[in-house]
C-alpha cells in the first residue's frame, strides 16, 4: 500500500488543469505541486527561492510582499499554462512568542507575508480566475495554507496565530464574495506539520528532542503531521470533483482540534 501522496496517483482529476502554488519550492508547498502534477495539473511554482520546485514545474522568482513581482509572475504563469483554474495560496512564515516579544516590525514583517502575501497573489489571480469560472463554474478554486493556530490557543504563538487567523476569516469572507462567479474559496488548518520552518524551531529548542517530543504529544495521534497528508487535503478541496465545497477549512491535525483525550493509563 501506498503512503499519503505517494506514487502511484489513483486518479487524474485535474488532467491539464493550469494551477499556480506560492510557496511551492520546499515543505507543504513543493508537496502539493507534486501531488497535483501526479494526478495531472500543469504546475507553476511561485516562490522567492525557487530552486527547490519539483521537476517539471514552471518555476517562477517573486516575493509575495512585492506586488509587482506578483502580479507578473501570476500573469506570467496564466500565459504559461493557458490560464488559471487552481490558486494555491501556501507561502508563509512561522513565528514564536507571546504577544510582548515581537516588535511593530516584526508584527508587520509576519502579517505582510502571511496575510497580505495571500491577498496580493489572489487579486492578481482573479481576472484569470473568473475567465476559467465563466466556461468551468464551480470548477475553479482558490485553497489557502491556514493553521490550528487559527482556531486553537497555542502557548508562544500570538503573532503566528494572529495571522493565520486573519487568514481563516479572509477564506470564509473570499468564499462569499465569489461563490456567485463560480470561484470556491477554502483552506487548510494543519496541526505541527514535519516542515523546514518546524526543523529550524527544534534546532533552536535547548533540547531539540524533548521539544520534538512535545510537539508530538499534543496532537492526538502523537506524531507531526506530514507535508504530503496536507496535500492531500488541498488536493481535495481544489479538485474539480469538489465543486459544492466552498468557505470550508479542513483541519488536517491529528485530532488537535476536536478531540479531548483522557490521559494515557500508565503501563507496566
């Protein structure tokens, strides 16, 4: 058997469908162009490292705080591909702390990149969008990278949480404003995902293993969330066969969210 977006695809739902990912050079990203090109999309990848993109995906340099570089990297990509049908929105930055220990700036660097990044790649995707929606209604989507950190309160994560939060209501607002032009609006709320943002947090911990051990333990399952089981969500939610999805957020979390679980009885 096959593990969480590993080949052999079992099915080619967006068989030449042109999809844009930001972000999509490492971690969630580089697995959700994967898994889409393996069930048949035509991928371009919007990072500002774009080197690490998957194989056979068109590789575009932008940062999204840059509104220009996006604008023409999202045009560039919908010439590229013959249009958009399938938006992305994954770029984004971690950060640690309560709400006392980042600074205006830092607040500002978090909230450009998490929230307007998004705001800056989907205003440039809409014209493209709505062009496919007229002849594909309900067929054309727009999926966001958002967190449990948007609906849960995580100890040292106040600014983080702030913008993923910001970003879960931008998502239910987007769904509404477009669902009557056939674009669906939905997002994704992993749990502590196994990516390079959380590698770099445990190389800073005073006990890497221990934090990892932490990490681990307040999820359910007790294990971190892995990048291609999110995109497998995302793939769910942009998939032309989702059309009646739209203003949903698909927590991916190991049960983090909803469930409540006693202590484990002691053993031995």
């Amino acid at each position: 058997m096959t593990g969480p977006n590993q080949p052999p695809y079992p099915v080619r739902d967006f068989d030449g469908v042109p999809a844009l990912v930001t972000g999509g050079a490492s971690g969630i990203g580089a697995a959700v162009a994967t898994l889409l090109m393996g069930r048949g999309a035509r991928v371009a990848v919007l990072d500002r490292d774009p080197e690490g993109a998957p194989e056979g995906a068109l590789a575009l340099k932008a940062d999204v705080t840059d509104d220009a570089a996006v604008r023409s990297a999202v045009d560039h990509a919908a010439a590229e591909l013959g249009g958009l049908h399938v938006v992305v929105g994954n770029a984004g930055i971690g950060a640690a702390g309560t709400v006392e220990d980042n600074d205006d700036a830092e607040w500002q660097r978090v909230l450009d990149i998490n929230v307007l990044g998004v705001v800056r790649t989907d205003r440039a995707a809409l014209p493209h969008l709505r062009r496919a929606a007229a002849e594909r209604p309900g067929q054309v989507s727009i999926t966001h990278t958002s967190s449990i950190a948007a609906t849960a309160g995580l100890p040292q994560r106040a600014l983080y949480s702030a913008s993923k939060g910001a970003l879960l209501s931008l998502t239910l607002a987007m769904a509404a404003d477009h669902v009557r032009e056939g674009i669906r609006v939905n997002c994704v709320n992993p749990g502590t995902a196994d990516t390079p943002w959380i590698g770099r947090l445990l190389e800073q911990a005073a006990d890497p293993a221990a934090e990892r051990a932490a990490l681990e333990a307040r999820q359910p399952t007790g294990r971190l969330v892995g990048a291609g089981e999110v995109a497998d969500a995302v793939a769910y939610l942009a998939s032309p066969r989702s059309a009646a999805v739209t203003g949903t957020s698909l927590a991916v979390d190991g049960g983090m969210q909803g469930l409540r679980l006693r202590p484990a009885e002691p053993t031995g």
